[in-house]
C-alpha cells in the first residue's frame, strides 16, 4: 500500500469516526441521561444537512456562519424536542418509542415532499488538498476531522468539569437518587437534548459537504450509532470514544477489499463474539 | 360477568370472520384483494413480534426473520424444484434456526440493549442475503415459483397461478391457524412464564424459570412464524427485494404493534390493520401520505396510552366513573 | 447441616462486601442474619441463590456444592427466596403470582398445553388449589385477584412469602421480611413463621429489627461483611461488638 494510501486512509479513518462520535456521543447522552432509544436522531442528523444547504446554496450565507447557525437552529429543536415529545411520556418506552418513530416518518416525509429526494451536496467548507511529503490530503476530510474532535473534546470537558455535565453523569448512574439531590432532571435532559440535537446537526451538515443528503442519510447514520453504543457498554459514554474510532477504522479501510454489505457481516460477527465474552459491552459495567 | 356480555365477544369475532370469508363475493378489484392479502400476513408477523416482546424482548429487527423464511422457501423452491408447500414449513424452520442459533448470545442482554442488538442483527442478516448474490439475484430474486395447484381429481381443482382469490382463501386459513396458535401459546403456561419472566427476571429465577431457556424459546415461536409469513409472501409475490426486510420495515413493525396496543392480543392485529390500510385510502395524496401515518401515531401516542386496542378498556374506565358517580343517589 | 458456607467471599472492585463468612443452617432452624446497613447481608442471599458468583469460598446445601450455580437450579434444589425490594411480579393478581411461581411442579406436555386437553385441565386445576391453599395459609385469600401492585406494602411482603413457599422450598431464604409492616402484620408473620417451623420449614432470614430475634434458634451478627458474633439470641443481644455495631452505626447515619 503506498504511502499516500495509507495516509488517506488514516485520515478517513479518523474523520469518520470523530463523525460518528458526535452522533454517538449525542445518542448515548440521551439514552444514559433520559433512558430513550431516540430513533428521531437519525433525522436531526439529516435535517441538520438540510438546513445548512438550505442557508449556505439557497441563502447564500457564509458557510461557516451557516455551520453555526444550523447548530443553534437544531439545538433550539431539541428543546422543543425534549419539552414536548419526550417530557410528558418520560418512563413509559412504548409511547416515546412510538413517539421518535413518529418524528422519523413525519420529518423524513416532511422533507422528501417538499424537496424531493435526490441526492445534493453541500458546497465544501474548505476546498482544496494539501501536499507534504509527497502525499495529498483533502483539506475538507482534514478540516472535518479536526472540528469532529475539537467538538468531541470540549464535549468530555463539559460533561467531567462542569456542574451540568457531572449532574448529567449522576442522573445516568440513578436518576431517582440525582432528583432527591435536588437536581433539576427536567433541565438537565433539555441541555442533554439540546446538546445532542447540535451535534448530531453539525456532523450532518460536514459529512453533507464530505458526501452528500437527501432525505434517507440519517438511517445509516442510527445505525453506526446504535452499533457503537453496543459495543461501548452500558452507562459508557468514554466507551463511545474507543468504539467509534473502531468502527470509523473499519468502516475506512475494510471497503478497500470488501463490498458494503460484507463489511457490515463482518461488523456483526465481531459484535456477537464480543458480546458472549462480555455481555455488558467493550468497557460497560456488571449489568 | 352475565350471559350478555360473556356471548358479545366470540359472536362478534365469528361474524368478522364469516364477513372475511366472504369478503371476495363484494369486492373485486385485485388491487383490493392484494391490500387484504399482505395485511394478513403482516398481521402474522406482528403477532408473533408480540409474543417475542411477551418475554420483554422487543426484537427491532424481526423483519430479517420474514425475509429469511422469504428468500430460504423461495431459492429451495426455485432452484430444487420443490413445491412451496414444502418449502414453506421449511422457510419458517430456517427462520427459528437462525434465530436460536444467534437469539443465545442476546438473551443475556437486557432489555433496551436488546433493542438495539436485534436492530442491528436485522440489518446484517439482510446485508448477508444482499451478498449472498449467487442465489439471491443482485436487485432482487425474481422467478419464485407460486403455490402449486391444489388437484383431487374428482373435489377440487385449485390454481394459484395468476389468481388472486385462491390466495386470499389461502392467507385467511393460514392467519387464523397462525393467530389461534399464537393466542394458545400465550394463554398456557408458557406465556404466564414469558410474562413472569418480563416482569422480573430475579423473581422468576428464584422460583426455578430458566430465563435464557425461555427466552430463546420466545424468539423461536415468534420468528418461526414470521418465517412462514415471509414464505407465503414469497410465493405470493414472486419476487422478493431486501429492502422489503430491512432496517426500517423492521422499526414499522414495532411501531404497528405499540399503536395497536402491546398489552393485548388483538393490539398488533388493529394496529397491523389500520397502519397498513389507511394509508391506502390517501395514496391519492402520494408523498405526502407517509404524513398521514405519522398523524395518527401522533394522536395514538397522546391520546391512547394503550395503544387502539386500549381505546375500548379507556373508554369503558371513564364511562364507567360517570356510571359511578350517579349511584350514591339510589343506594340505599 | 442443610446449608453451609466455607470462607464465603465476595469482592466488588476493590470492596469486600463479604469476607471469609462462615455459616451453617441447621434442619428445622430459624437462624436470623442480623447487621446494620451495608454489612453484607443481602449480599450473602444473592450469593447463597446463586445470584452472584463468589470470588471465593463454597456453598454446599444438603451435602451438594451450590457454588456458583445458575439461580433457576438452585431454585430446583429446594432454595426458595423473597426479595427486599421487587419481591413480586408487579402486573400479576396474587393469585397468578403465586400461580406462576408454581413453574416446578407438575409440568404438562407441550401438546397437552396446546390442544387443552383433559390432562392438562387437570394439572392446572391442581396447581390452582394448591396456589389457593397457600394464600390461604399466608392470609391473603381475600385479596387473590387484586394487582400485586395495588397491595399495601405489608401485603406485598407476605405475597413474596406465598410465592417463595410455591417452590416447595427446604430451605426459605427471606429478606427482611417484616420491614415497613404495621404492628398487626408483624405479628401475624411471626406467627406464620412459626406455624411453618412447626411443619418442618428451615429459615434462614435477614433483619434489620431485633424483634424477630425472639423467634430465632440462634443469631449470626455480620458488620463490613464479617462475622462479629453468633449465638442464642439472649446471648447476642449483650455481646459488645454487637452494640458497637450498631450504636456505632446509629451515630454514622
């Protein structure tokens, strides 16, 4: 494998999976903070893609203004999200998971009737390629990879060094114990949701310029993110980290020798084999 | 209970059952036929998504299990020559297989990890079937022989080739052997220990149930049945498309089952029912008919707790608190 | 001995929630596991049924190692049990609680089962009386159909008494289960324990409130997952580490 191969590689690699972190990390705060198997994430991730090509193609906004804006439009959906489709059905999982299917069909539909289906893209943040060392890289891949992780980090920070993010931890660990320490449950799953709906928002909106939307994107995207959590464990949002970036690896490299559906067999036959050995997941703990 | 009440259920199903018998004298139109026809069969498979989800596993990849049944009876049909109604007992068996021999590992894992496991599962399964091109058509398979002619020389010559109402006859014995062995399971002992089981699973260990045991058990029933309804679709179909049996079929499956109501037999037979059959009456709306769908689970999800199938318990507790209320008056 | 444990030890990380616990349980005892909060008691139930695994240690019941047993065997074996918390199943009446508790005994073919037939009738019937009898005996005939989540708690605690009795069980593991009852209940449980060790019943119970000492053959004391003390309940109750325990106790919390 040449060098410049491999080098593509790599960075594919890690693009990916800091993509899939921010998916992810959004889906397993909601399902460790508020308990929901939020199925509706696989639309914000594609409405987020939306939007921005809604603001940078037919606005003709600033790309990264668009970026940004699309984060804080998405994140104040995630209120109205977690204020009135989850809040009042808090606890019963039938109705919420009825609820976020709901969402999927209506939004998805929403948005196929209005705009059609066909594939678009987002016009690139950061064109171009830099050459060092004999090896070409595309500059957006690099860009995006860079913004997946600085999101990603400044994520951790949050949650390990700020009162919110230690109250999110406790309400995920026991929630009724949180809420007799007076945490305000309510508020925390609000920000939880909002912070996921902007995240989610953001990676759809890169990988929008990477590859491309249309209405249907946001169900591949579940998929990786329920994979992950699988393998990072139960309550393990560090876990998310290790488990997106194997997945991000495989799902870079394996393509080169296999086809699509191959590499999702393969995928499974390791999820399966992890899970005999450990039930609870890559670095969960004792169920 | 009195007599009155205790007759008004069996005879008012015995009278849907008589209308669907003779539903092809008053409608005609094949197009008519074949809504009723694929409605029944999902009615199968969401029933036995329900009896899995007795156990508390709420399997979101149970469409898989159909296309297993599906595409397994249709190859050994088509390429070993042997009659669908063969094949298509073999189809379910296929189905029950595959998910013991991958339902074991699963069973350890608690409820909404198992979910998500069984969501993935169903889409791997179908990306296994997309590889596996040499017997399964790249697009598609195509080709899939349908039921062979039914021929007691002298009684009856049926034959399915091309007709729709054999069919109909077909699926509506078939749904009803399938929905009577379902409701037996569920109602014997078997389905008391899934319900135990989903209850609490230390209690039910301490008292002797083998949880892992009987929750492979619950995913054998229920995908063996889906297996079979994937069969006859098959045959029906002629042709089958993974998609048909991928991620998001699946996610509708649970979704008819929870609006129809999870706590009662009939929950996934209306839900199955009205999800499938509404839309049809608004295909004039064309894409913005899936928007129709999302409204009534939207109404389902605030309004109806227990999903459709709850509407008559919810309606009888409130009517009933307004009975209550004018008793005292004439009490003695 | 129907029930004995040697070096019994249990780690959670770093934490030993039972160490080197060393116990036995006589035919025909009632043998009270006493200890303030957190010194290991539940934690040796869930051990004893098989619940947990131990990381050290055996458990041997009538002469068979029990060590590390699936908890459903172990129920086989003639080990029946009652919860602290979540004794029932919640969306069951009382008497389908105790009905399905019955999944021992006597099982009928699955074609029987299908087809309803005159056998399985039969079996069923049997099961239903017995389950009658034991609500019955426990006193809770009176509310068999109502939802197990309706009961009052002392109800509730009694129901997990019924259900554990439906294993046909030699031995009867029971935690805590006279905390949150009203006076009466208590001593009509008393009662009822009594009653049980008059027809043979051995009890191995967990309490935190010195009252069922009265009803002991003899007392074991845990505290941080050690034995501190073990005897009559007369005995125990002057016994200084016991008092330090849990006056010591008292004043932590």
């Amino acid at each position: 494998m040449s060098p410049e191969l491999l080098a593509q590689v790599a960075v594919n690699a890690l693009m990916l999976s800091s993509m899939y972190i921010l998916v992810a990390l959004g889906f397993a705060l909601l399902l460790s903070v508020m308990r929901i198997l939020n199925f509706a994430h696989a639309v914000i991730y594609m409405v987020g893609g939306y939007i921005c090509y809604q603001l940078a193609v037919v606005y003709g906004i600033n790309q990264w203004l668009s970026l940004v804006l699309t984060a804080l439009i998405v994140g104040s959906f995630g209120l109205f999200l977690e204020r009135y489709c989850f809040r009042p059905f808090f606890g019963d999982m039938n109705r919420i998971i009825v609820m976020t299917l709901a969402i999927i069909i209506i939004l998805e539909s929403a948005v196929n009737a209005a705009v059609g289906s066909y594939v678009r893209a987002i016009p690139s943040f950061a064109p171009g390629v830099i050459r060092s060392g004999g090896v070409s890289l595309s500059v957006e891949r690099l860009v995006t990879l860079i913004i997946g992780t600085a999101l990603t980090l400044m994520l951790i920070f949050f949650i390990q060094k700020t009162k919110i993010g230690q109250q999110m931890l406790a309400i995920s660990q026991d929630s009724i114990g949180a809420a007799l320490q007076g945490i305000n449950i309510y508020r925390v799953s609000a920000i939880a949701t909002v912070i996921a709906c902007a995240l989610a928002a953001v990676a759809g909106s890169l990988m929008g310029a990477i590859l491309h939307i249309h209405p249907f994107i946001g169900d591949y995207m579940l998929v990786k993110a329920i994979v992950i959590v699988i393998l990072a464990g139960i309550g393990s949002i560090g876990g998310v980290l290790g488990a997106g970036l194997i997945l991000g690896t495989i799902d870079a490299s394996l393509p080169l020798v296999l086809s699509g559906s191959a590499t999702d067999a393969v995928g499974f036959g390791i999820v399966i084999l992890i899970l005999l050995f450990r039930p609870q997941g890559l670095f969960g703990h004792e169920a | 209970m009195n007599l009155k009440s205790k007759l008004i259920k069996p005879t008012g199903l015995a009278s849907l059952v008589i209308l669907l018998f003779l539903l092809p004298l008053f409608v005609k139109q094949p197009y008519y036929i074949h809504i009723f026809i694929v409605t029944m069969l999902y009615i199968i498979v969401v029933s036995s998504l329900r009896t899995i989800a007795l156990s508390g596993q709420v399997s979101v990849g149970h469409a898989a299990f159909m296309g297993i049944g599906g595409y397994f009876s249709g190859v050994v049909a088509k390429e070993l020559g042997l009659t669908p109604w063969l094949t298509i007992p073999l189809g379910g068996l296929a189905a029950m297989l595959i998910a013991v021999l991958i339902g074991y590992p699963f069973t350890r894992v608690r409820a909404i990890y198992f979910s998500m496991v069984s969501l993935f599962g169903g889409i791997v399964i179908v990306d296994i079937i997309r590889v596996a091109q040499k017997w399964t058509g790249a697009a598609g398979l195509a080709g899939i022989p349908p039921l062979s002619p039914i021929n007691i020389p002298g009684l009856i010559n049926i034959t399915f080739l091309g007709q729709k109402v054999p069919y109909y006859y077909f699926t509506l014995a078939l749904t009803l052997v399938c929905l009577l062995i379902l409701y037996r399971v569920e109602h014997c002992r078997v389905g008391m220990t899934w319900k135990a089981i989903a209850q609490s699973h230390l209690v039910a260990s301490s008292v002797g149930i083998n949880e892992a045991w009987f929750r492979v058990l619950a995913l054998a029933v229920g995908c063996f049945f889906a297996g079979i309804a994937g069969a006859c679709y098959a045959h029906y179909n002629l042709v089958l498309a993974p998609t048909t049996f991928g991620f998001l079929p699946s996610i509708f499956l649970v979704m008819y089952m929870l609006v129809g109501g999870r706590d009662s037999f009939a929950g996934p037979i209306i839900g199955t029912a009205i999800l499938l059959i509404v839309p049809e009456l608004f295909r004039w709306l064309k894409e913005f008919a899936p928007l129709i769908l999302g409204a009534i689970m939207v109404i389902v999800v605030f309004l109806m707790p227990q999903g459709i199938a709850g509407l008559f318990d919810q309606i009888k507790a409130k009517y009933g608190q307004v009975r209550n209320r004018k008793v005292p008056e004439n009490a003695a | 001995m129907l029930l004995e444990t040697n070096g019994l030890t249990k780690y959670f990380g770093g934490l030993a929630a039972v160490s080197h616990l060393d116990i036995y349980v006589n035919q025909g005892e009632i043998v009270g596991l006493i200890g303030p909060n957190g010194a290991g008691k539940t934690t040796a139930f869930n051990l004893i049924t098989g619940v947990l695994r131990p990381t050290r240690g055996e458990i041997i019941f009538d002469g068979k190692e029990i060590t590390g047993k699936k908890p459903h065997l172990i129920a086989k074996m003639g080990i029946g049990r009652t919860f602290q918390l979540a004794s029932l199943f919640a969306d069951f009446t009382v008497l389908e609680n105790v009905v399905a508790s019955f999944y021992l005994y006597p099982k009928s073919g699955f074609w029987e089962a299908m087809f309803n037939t005159s056998t399985y009738r039969k079996k069923e019937g049997y099961i239903l009386n017995q389950a009658r009898e034991i609500l019955h005996l426990v006193g809770l005939d009176k509310v068999k159909d109502e939802l197990a989540k309706n009961l009052p708690h002392g109800y509730q605690k009694v129901l997990g008494v019924a259900r554990a009795l439906a294993v046909k069980p030699r031995l009867l593991l029971l935690d805590e289960p006279i905390a949150g009852m009203t006076r009466e209940e208590i001593s009509f449980a008393l009662g009822a324990f009594e009653k049980m060790r008059l027809q043979g019943m051995t009890i191995l119970l967990v309490e935190h409130n010195m009252e069922i000492m009265s009803l002991c053959d003899r007392i074991i004391v845990l505290n941080f997952g050690h034995k501190i003390a073990e005897g009559l309940p007369g005995e125990v109750r002057q016994n200084e580490d016991v008092v330090q325990a849990y006056f010591g106790s008292e004043h932590a919390a």
